[in-house]
C-alpha cells in the first residue's frame, strides 16, 4: 500500500497548477464579461478557444482518454495515454475552475464519455467523422439519454423509439437534459432508445449517431438548474426526435448493446464528476478560508467562530476521505475493470455529491449574501453538486443497488 | 390553552382559499408566459394586476396591517385591522404561491415592513406622500440596509454615511441585495446609514427616505440568488448612493432611531416570511404526494418506496412543529410586544428556514431532474428558502444571541 | 387560539414545582446512596415511599387519571380528574427527575396505563382487587406485550397463546422487556395474546390478568438497556409463561378485544412519556448552561465557545416546538379524542425521543467524561430516551404509518 | 499508488482470521458466562489467558509494537515489528471482538500505549521492571492523566503535582476513568503530572512511574460510562494520590518531558482506536445483514424496507471511506512521522467514532429492543464508539485545532 502519486502524474500535476495559475484564474473574470456581453446565449467565447489553444500547446490535451484501451493507430495518438488513477488527480485540478479548465484540456463532459464510447465501439468511419473532430477540440458533442416521461434512472423505462425502417433507422421520442445540446457547435448526439421492447429488459436499447441537423430533431428549450441555464456550456436541451431518420450505419455498436455501452461510459464518467467535485470542495474551503481571515463580524474575523471553525475543519475531514475512495476506485477500474469496482463506483456516486454540497452550502452560509450572488462561484457551484445527487439516477437508487448487493450474501446464507 | 383559529381568521381563510383556487393557481402559467415574453426584465406584468385588482375586490388586502397600532384616520381604514395571529395563517396560504399571492393581496415583502414604519413612525407628510400610494398598491417600495462591504447582520458595521448639510442630508455609500428596487414602479427607498459615528452603537443610525430617481442614486445591477435574478420582483438590486441629497424631512423618526426602527420592523416581517415558508413547505409536500403516487420506479410507484415515505412523514412533523411555533410568536407578538417574544422571534428564524429547504430538498429529490428545473416550483422556493437562512443576518448570529441569553441566568449565577 | 396554561393548571404547576424544589431533587443523592446499598437489586428504596407519602399528603396525586372518563365512585374519587392538556405540564415537570418524581405521584408507566385500562375496561371485581391498590400506590404492575421472537410492532405478530380452558385460561410464551417485572412488589401483570389465531388480524388478541405469583410464570433476567438494569424500577424483565392457569374471569373486556385496549392505552401513554422527556430536555439544558458558565478550557469559559452557543440554541429551539406538538396532542386527546389526535400521536413519538436524545447527546459531550458517567444524570437519561426510539415500534415503523396517511388521499386521487 | 496489503500483512491477516473463527468468536458466549459467575468483578477470566497463550503459541503477538523505532535487544525481540500500516488490518480485524480480540494478542489500549513509553522513553531499569512482564502479558498497567476538575483536553489544565523531594518525588491529585486501574492485575500506573507551573505551558508536566500498591494510593471507585462498568477490563477508576512517594529514578524521560511523551503516544494509539472502531462497525453491519434477512415484519424482512437498505449502503460507504483515511495515516505515521501526519491523526479521531458511532445507532434500531440489550453486543460497542468521541479530548477541541491549522497560511497572508 503507497499513498503517493507517480512521478508522470505529480509531472502532470506541476504542469497544470502551473497553467491554471498563470492561464485560467485569469481568464475566470474575462470569462465572465464575454458571457454577459455574448449575443447568442448557448455559445463559447474566445476566451475559452484561447486556453484550448494554449492547453494544447502544453501538451494538456485530452488526459481523459486511457491509453490502453485503445490503439494509437486509430485515435492518432491524440490520448494522453494516462490511467484513470494517472488521471485523476488532474481531474480534481480541472475541478478549481469547472467552467474553464475541463473544456480548456478537452477533458468536460458529455465529450469525454462520448469519445470514449466511439473509440471503445465505434466503427473507423464513424471514429473518422465524429471522434477525430471531438479530440481535436473543433466541435462538441451530446448524450440523449433522459426522457421527461420516465424514471430514467431505470434505463428499462426509456421509451424513445428506434425502429429499423430499409438501410435507416427512425427516430421517435422526447428527451430533456441533454447538456450541450443547446450549443450551435454541438453537432452530434448519441441517443439512446429502445430498438426491441420484446427482447430481454437489459437487451432493448441501442445507441445511435444522430447529426444535431438531422430533420425531425427539435432543440426545443433550455431546461434551468437552479436558475441557472449554463449556456456556457450549451446549457441542457428538451429535444424532440419526431420520425428522425438516420442511416444504419450510425449505430454504436450493435443492436441490444445500448446499455452494456452505457455501463461501460458510467464508470470513468463518475470518477471524473467526483474529482472535479472534490476540486470545487477544495476552491470553497480556500475561499472560506480567505473569508474567514479578513473578514470582522463581532469585533473579530469569522475565522475566531467557532462554528467556523468547525464547518472548515469538518470539511477538510470530508475531502479528505472521499478523495482516498474515489482514487482507488480509479485505481481497481485499472486494476480489475468495472465490474470489480462496481461498489466502488455507487460509493463514490452517493458519498461525493452529498458531501461536497454540505461544503458549499457552508461557504455560502460563511459569505452571507455574497454567496448565493453571481460574485462568488459558490452557489453556481452548489447547483452543479446538487444536480450529481440526481444525474445517472438519484443516490437513493445507488443506495438501494448497493445494498442489494451487501445483503446477498446473508440472503442465499438464510435461503439455504 | 386552545389550538382552534378565532372565527374572524377561520372566515378570512375560506375566502382566501377560495380567491387561490378561482384565481391565483390557474394564474400560475400565465404568469410564467408574461414573465418569459416581458420586455424589460424587471418589470412586473398585467396578470398581477389583474389579481390586485380582484384581491381588493374581495377585501383580501392589507391584510399584514394590524389595526390597533395606527389610528385608522391616518391611513384611511386601508388595513384590515388583524392581529399577527390572525394575519399568519392567511400568510402560510399565500406561501403556497408565493410569486403571486402576497403580491395580490398587498402583502408582500419588503413593502409590508416599510408601510408598517412608515404607519408607527412617518410624518403626516410622509405618510401622505409614500405610504398611501402603497397601502393602494400603486408603487412599490425598497429598504436598503445590507451593504456589501461588512457584516451586516451586526448593524453596527453600517457604513452609509447619512450627514446633515444644512435643510438636507447627504448620503453616502454602497448597498446591495435591496429587493425590489430593480422595478422602475419602485419609487421610494428607506435608506439605513450611520449619522453619527460617535454615539454609542445602538444610536449611531438613523432611517431615511431616498426616492429612487434622486440624483447620484444609481441602480448599478440585479445580484442573483443562486440562479434567480427574481426579476418578477424586481430583483435584488446593488446601488451606489454618491452625494445624494434629499430634503432633512425625509428622516424617519429621529437622527440616532435607525436601529430601533429596524427592530420594530423584524418581528412582524419574520413571522410573515416564516409563515410563508411553511406554506411553501406545504406546497411541496402536495407535490411530493402526487409525484409519489403518480411515478413509476422499479415497478412500483414511488410512494412505496421506504425512504420517500421517510421524507414525507419527517416533512409533514417539521411542519406540524413550526407552525405551531410561529403561530405562538405571532400571538406573543399581540399579546406581550416584541420585547416579551424575543426568543421566539429569534427562534422561528432559526428554525423554520432550514427546515423548510430541508423538505424542499427532499420534494426536489423525489421529482428528479424536473425538480431543478423551471418546470416546477421547487427549485426557486428551495432558492428564496435557503436565502432565508441568510437574510436579517445568518441563523449562526441567530443562534449566538439566542444562547446568551439562554445563558444570562446562569452567568449571573456564576459570577456572584 | 391561546397558549396560556388555564388557572387550574397554572395552580398545580406551582405546587409540583415546590414539591420538587423541597422534597425530590434533596432526594436525589440519598436515592442514589440507597440504592447503592440495598440488598436486592430490583426493590424500591425508603426515600421513595417518604416521597409518595409527601405528594400524597399535598394532593400531587394521579395526576394522571382524566376525570370525565369514569366514575368517581367506581374510582373512589383518586384521580385528580384533569384533562390531558393539563396534566401534560405536570408531566413535563416530573420529567426533570424522571426516576423519582413520576413516581411520588404515582403517575409512572406502566402502572399509568395499566390503571387507565382497568379503569375504562375492567369489571368491578378486577378494579376492587388490582385498581383500588394501584391507585393507593401500594402494589405495581407490568404490562406483559413485546415478544423477543416476533416483530412486536406489528402486534398481529405476537404468539404468546391464551386458550380457554373450562373455567380458566391457559397462557404459553415468552415475553421480554416487561417494565417493572423484576420487583417483587409488582404483583400483576396485564397479558396481551392470542385467543383467536383464525380471528382477522385486529381480532385475534386478548388482554388478562396474570398475578405475578401464579405457578407456570417464571421470572427469568432483567433486560439491560445500554448497560442500565433500571433496577429501582423493577427492571425490564424476560418472563417465560408455561401452562399459566388463572380464572377466565382475568380476561380484561372480551375476547379479541386486546388490539383495541390496547390502541386506547396508548395515546396518553405517549404524551405522558413525551412531556417527561421534554422536561428531561430542561434539565439537559439546565445542566448545559451551568457547565458552560463554570468550566474553563483554553482561556474561556466553555460558554464562550460558539459551538456550545450553537448546541444550547438549537437545543431551546427544539424544546419549544415540542412541546407545542406535544401540547396540541393533549388537547386534541380532550377535543376530538384518539382517532382524531391519530396523525399527532404519531408525529410526537417521531420528533420528541429522536431530538431530546440529540439534546442529551450534546449535553453529554460538554460534559466530557462526567457526562457518561454517574455523576451526572446525563447518560441514564440519554439511554431512555434512545429505548422510546423504540418502544411501541421504532421510528420507523411510526413514519411509514404516518406517510401512508398523507398519502392516502392523493393515491385515491390517483386511482380514480 | 497502490491499494493492495503487503505479503506479509496478508498472511498476517488469514493467521488472524483463522484465530478468530477457530478461537475468539467461540469463546464470546464463554466469556460472558465466566464474567457472570466471577466474584471480584474487576477482574479477568479464565478464557481470556487460554486466549492469549493460544494467540502467543501461534504468534500472534505484540503486533502493536513497531520494529524500527527501538533496538530489539532490549525489549528482546518480543515485538512483531509491524509497520503501522501493516498492524492497522490487524487491529481492524480484533475490533470485530474488542472485549476478546485486543487482550488475548497482547494489544490492547492502555498497555500498549505504555508499553510503546517504555520502549521509547523508559530507562535499562524501568524496561526491565515493567515493559518485560507487560510484553508476557504478565501484568497490566493504567495511564493516569484525565482528572475531574479540569478540562483535560487542554493538558496544560492538568493540576496534580509531582513534587521533587530529596531522592523522591511526591505525587497529590486526583484522576479518574483511568482505564483498567480497578484491575488487581493492573500493577503499575504511569502519571502524569506537574513538575514546574512556571515553566513555559508545554514543559510543565512530567511522567513517572507509580505503583499501584504504593502508599496514598487509592482506588475510590469505578465510573461508569453508559451503566457499563467496563469491568471485564479493569474498569475506569477514580484515583486519590495523597503524598504518594515513589524513587526519583520512577520519572520516566526528564522533568518537563510529560507533554512530548503524551503526543508521542498519541499518534498511534488513535490509528489502532480507529482501525478496530472499523472491525465494529463491520461486526456491525455484518449483524444488520444478518437480522434483515431473517427478521419478518408486515409482511417481508426488514431487508427489503427502502430506509434499512439506505442504512446499509450508508454504512458500506462511511466504512469504505474512512478505513482509506486511517491507512493513509499508518502510513504517514510510517514515513513522514508524527508531526507530518498531524492533520490526519486528528482527521481520523474526528471521523471515525461519529460515524462508527451512527452505523452502530442503526444497527441498533433495526435490532429492536434486542439491540438495546445485553443478548448483542451492539449496545456496548455504541458506548465504547460514544466515549471516543470524548476520550483524548472532545471531538469539537480536535476540530478547532485542525481548522486553525488550515487558517493559518491564509491568516499569515492576510497579515502580511
């Protein structure tokens, strides 16, 4: 058992702290001015194509994509060849300034899990067109997935409709919470839909390529998360798919495949949602932290409070510890893949959301007023860790899994 | 001991109810269409008129006004002349739609609390000019207290300078978070700064009149509260107060009486919002049941799940417990003053706020994704719930004045 | 609406709590000195019966016994004949020495409600030979239900059998946690069972009368609680019942009448030990603020810590929200009885034991080792408070219950 | 990075597992009978020292102490010389027996703490006295530093004097809940106390050594923590010293060293604390599973209502992240030392036993009144959980301290 990093990743560490600091921090409040002053609300601003472009040059690109798993060949070496416990903690960085530094390496979701997806189970046509654009930063992309009308965290009642029509396949259905969708530069979803209702539950959705130009695709609204509509990051869509007819060949996969792929996207994608939760818990206790120093309540700084204190000294004892399970769950998806990590991956899923939250909602308690407003990032913060307890099924639904699991044992033991 | 709601309140409820459910639910959409195709964002729109107008109709006006504390010749008999203990429960009802419904009835914040200075302590002139206009609804009204540059929930950091020049005073600083003022129809603003920086602390404010259009008021911009600019209500506004001069009669009360004014606006305005907030708990609590009963998760409709009817009976013995309190303060409040209920009054503020979130965090759970987002009411009451925790200072200043005294007996026990 | 104590209540309060001030806290010391140097660890000590015969004398005597629901003459006029809203206060007060004062007035569980279904439910004979003597304080009683088997919150899982037999009843199983059982001077027990097993559910029980010296009944160990054998109590007893013969005239009202009594046992059972526990919570905090003036650590007092601000405040808050649930509860007992107070009997078995126990809890943790120790009644009280998290069904038990009720309406809603 | 257990802890760990499968857990019900049946009830039983030769025979032996930090001739090779980390899953493992586990492999608390003095700090002579016979598991000791009229969490608070008195030191005060004094096997108590109360705070106090049998000794009484006497342990004795004179040469390290010594036993005495808190609350959730599934109430086991599934995931997720915790502190401990793993030790002792102290709370209410009782161990692990939250100092003292610890590079910033 060794609890340091290896020396690629504390490299790559040094490397990023160096470039948020002198490139992104920076860039945060001229961030800020081009968004207020944009005319379209769903797209980038130059500030961002800036930091790729400089990311780029850093050689902090595209961390996300494991080397392994894939063969140089086909993705042009464009991945950074680290793994997921490699990873990590540079996710967490990314996580400072989850605004910024993600789309600035081409490492923020839904891209990544995308891209994984097509270079897991894409066919070399469709990794040309799609997958090489995506790695190379020029487009964005999303995963529509969701369905207003269902509990979604339950894939088997996605209801959308794939219906194989001739060499096509046509499309039917409504989704929402498609993040990214709303931005013009999104040019392609991966939609999820059931292609055989009569097939085993686990065997009826198929994913499918679906151009966001595609005629019968409605981009119908921007669904708000607190108030907020993230329109920085393409918001989050309601899409209507009204007979929307794609050729055959966009399949992912085969037809049945839908949710093994999808089980296979959620695993990386939670690690990286964790760390970069973990990176906004560590960006709150610094700014308690400078609050609580400068700022005099009573005839003394808040940092004098006790229950100041203890909300600063309760929070450092969270992240800690959900810092130590998310890496190794990074590191048994290295060491025995998904399966073996399944716990692992409901844990992080119910325990880091819930915890980094009860952090924000202390730093904004510590900065009054200031911190539910637009001058701090903490309440836009807040409603991103709020929104991790719902995204992939509520945590009630991972508890409910978890447990399953834990009990079975006792439950064949007592049944015998 | 008696639990039963008098005959006047009993009457005055069924009329409410009557008045929300013919009027102010079914005004609900509309609203949201007028709100969403509004041209200027701070501005209120015709539905609310509409239902002013039909509320004065039926006598469901003024209602928070209580009758014996201003002789009715003064303010036309416009109050309806209620205790706290009969207005509150008619709050709660309207906190069930709390965009619309105190509005309707001319009881909405922060206008109740300046009519109810303007009633105890205005001129004949003052009240002539500023608060009939209000009591009949046709302006509206501001109270600028916190600033962004201290801790102002001690009022002793207030740093406005309010400074007498002659026949005027001269006032001086930044506030930010005045609600309402963002509202071109809100005309007048109390204005809360320091007069004398040498008196004891208690005497140093005073509260002034500043109409909004006075030069060297500038309404720099609307703060957001989590992602809500509030924009129906006129936002939240950050004014910069430079040499503004305004007549020396438009002192409220006399030079030093800032501080106490204040307290006797906090009592009243408290049991409002927290009675609100229990009516926007039991909202929530209305959805939560009809979501439970009408979704299906896992083959069962999710009001079989434990854990949810967990949240709706721990919900529905939060509620039962706060009203009654607040219901006490309200009747301590007319029976024994501000003085006699100060516990109380700090005590529901503690309370009632952080509960209340807490069960619209658990409403907002159970409906998903849709429960973030604008389809549903929840996300922005959890947002005006959780800034209740915030507002009139922190619940942990709440907390430590409550325990000091909680603590004085026994102090004074120690040390003699 | 009113929340003043009526005259009669306010009478008794002052009288009780002179008692308390004169004879029982005195006592407290000398009970602990007696009861450390008895003999038999489940007896009762002297101090007790100098304290019953000093409350009797004062006419602080079964309080508990409401006057409207029985005869005076069948009762010989021993009750006080209070309603439950006025009782409630006394109880709380004798909460504040729960292991001396509830029984100087001879107003403690179980005998409370063992006398209330003799009284209601029991023929003249059983009240001459069991109530006369209860009521004078001369004997105890148990109240033999939880099985250590079956899941005895769900009652319709008891299996304790009592099967007529010519003139008799024959009784046959196992009970535990029988209150009060290990004292030799508790001389009745009252026997809840089956009679009927092909009965519906709420039909198959009986109540009965079982002396506690009839052959077949084998007192076998005192349960602890924590590590608590609640001794000078009679303790919680394991009772093995084989072939138990008594006369059918034992049988309390009629047969499969058992669920029934028992669901009127326990209404005011609850508020009784509910405003106990709130008076337990006083004197929590009682002792909390006088730690906290007293004790020095780190160069203040421990008052001046703002997490012990914190803890006091939060804990008068709770204190007062349930005691108006609890007080609410009474009244609607008086007003509209059981069935109508169903929803609050159940919300003040969910709030109270859960936040006097984190009450007790915080008080504890001020007093640092004294607080779990002897030296304090910090930690006994704490224990009791955790057991009624469990006596007459967990918490749990009691939510699922509650919620099914708010549901009810909106699945009918649903269905229709 | 790498999560695995060394070759040697695994193999460690299976010798263990067999022995507490093949020893221990047999020996649980024996052990209760015996400490029933004993007359003196402060002290050890019989199979307590079969299980400790046992464990001796098969090796299983002084795991606590290190191998590095002391040369083995002198404490003669007895020591397993375990890294920290490598002893941790051991200690994990006898916290699934803590009244078993701990003793019969010579490594329970407070010998090893004092045995770990000894070894470090202690002279040829005092090792040869007391550490060689504490090693053989011959005799027992106690740690007296806690005293009743002081804060002792501030150790700068402790007032008993150690007076220099010719070729002696005379030691007056009084102490209490010095764990495992009231056994007549414990011979030797190590004292800590003033020296010099005008030297600097932390060179005040001094340690030394006082036999037990010593003159002005006396043993006053055991305290009880929850109603447990804790005897099978030697319980927690209150402790006069009235003139008490031992042999200056009894002084362990120099005068004014009392402080560094107690930090030096500080560290690993909370990783072992933590770790078998670990073993508990896995004992614990084993015996959840357990009970779910075999426990039937309306209708279905307790394993398939929603809230026990969520307690149980709750569980997994707490224990998976805080054992990680409490390895990385081992292992800092390791390589980095005491003052490099500072913020950890404190992070651990701050989240281990609240939270092992919740899974127990749920464990116990699942188990019904059983849990409460003396027929699972359930109760009386949650006492030992209660009392860490206060043992070496409140939880809320360790809090403040970590927090001003990461205040501190803000405050010097704000500062400068």
């Amino acid at each position: 058992m060794d609890f340091t990093y290896d020396s690629r990743t504390e490299e790559l560490r040094a490397e990023l702290l160096d470039f948020m600091t002198e490139h992104v921090y920076p860039a945060e409040p001229v961030f800020a001015e081009q968004l207020a002053a944009r005319a379209d609300p769903w797209t980038s601003v130059p500030v961002v194509e800036e930091l790729k472009a400089e990311a780029r040059r850093r050689g902090l690109w595209n961390f996300f994509l494991p080397g392994e798993r894939h063969s140089a060949s086909t993705v042009g070496g464009l991945g950074a060849g680290l793994t997921n416990l490699q990873y990590a903690p540079l996710a967490e960085i990314t996580g400072r300034s989850p605004q910024l530094a993600p789309t600035a390496l081409n490492c923020a979701a839904p891209d990544t899990g995308n891209m994984e997806v097509l270079a897991l189970f894409g066919t070399e046509r469709q990794r040309e067109q799609w997958l090489r654009p995506l790695l190379d930063g020029e487009i964005r992309s999303a995963f529509a997935m969701t369905e207003p009308d269902v509990a979604s965290s339950d894939a088997r009642n996605i209801a959308t409709r794939i219906v194989r029509s001739g060499d096509s396949y046509v499309i039917t259905g409504r989704k929402w919470f498609i993040s990214g969708a709303m931005n013009p530069n999104c040019r392609i979803l991966i939609v999820m839909g059931k292609t055989d209702p009569d097939a085993p539950p686990h065997r009826q959705q198929s994913m499918i390529l679906v151009p966001r130009d595609t005629p019968g695709v409605t981009i119908r609204r921007g669904m708000t998360v607190f108030g907020y509509d993230d329109g920085d990051h393409g918001g989050h869509a309601e899409i209507v798919f009204d007979d929307v007819r794609v050729p055959a060949e966009n399949l992912i996969g085969e037809e049945g495949g839908g949710f093994a792929i999808a089980q296979a996207r959620l695993g990386p994608g939670r690690i990286h949602h964790c760390m970069r939760l973990i990176g906004m818990a560590e960006r709150a206790i610094e700014l308690m932290c400078r609050r609580s120093v400068s700022r005099v309540a009573f005839g003394r700084p808040l940092a004098a409070q006790g229950v100041v204190r203890d909300w600063i000294a309760e929070a450092r004892v969270r992240v800690e510890q959900m810092r130590l399970l998310v890496l190794k769950t990074a590191w048994l998806m290295d060491t025995v893949g998904n399966q073996g990590a399944h716990t692992e991956i409901q844990a992080i899923k119910i325990a880091t959301p819930a915890s980094v939250e009860w952090i924000l909602d202390k730093a904004i308690q510590l900065h009054g007023a200031a911190g539910v407003s637009q001058d701090f990032p903490l309440a836009q913060l807040w409603a991103a860790a709020r929104m991790l307890r719902l995204a992939d099924g509520p945590d009630e639904v991972h508890k409910r899994s978890l447990a399953r699991r834990e009990l079975a044992p006792y439950a064949e033991e007592a049944s015998s």
